[in-house]
C-alpha cells in the first residue's frame, strides 16, 4: 500500500515541540509493520 499527503502543522513559537501524537492524528489506520517517510519543509526543523 502506497500513499501520499500533506499535513499542516500549527504555528508554534520558538523551541522543542513534540509533535508525533498530531502527526499521527492525521494519518489513516497504520498497519503493523512498514515505513513511514516524513518530510518537513522547515530549514531549522528536526527529528530527535
């Protein structure tokens, strides 16, 4: 199963915010097992 979408996070001030469980919000039911390849158009933006 292949798919594809955009989600728009909301604005946030400067610092660390997690953001998995509003991620995950958006997405359709997961399977068990896969992978997940998430892009964020942000330049100062990471994933720790």
């Amino acid at each position: 199963m292949i798919s594809q979408k955009e989600i728009i996070l909301k604005a946030r001030s400067r610092g660390f915010h997690l953001v998995t469980q509003e991620i995950v919000s958006h997405l359709e039911d997961l399977p068990d097992m896969g992978i997940l390849n998430l892009f964020i158009k942000h330049t100062s933006a990471g994933l720790t």
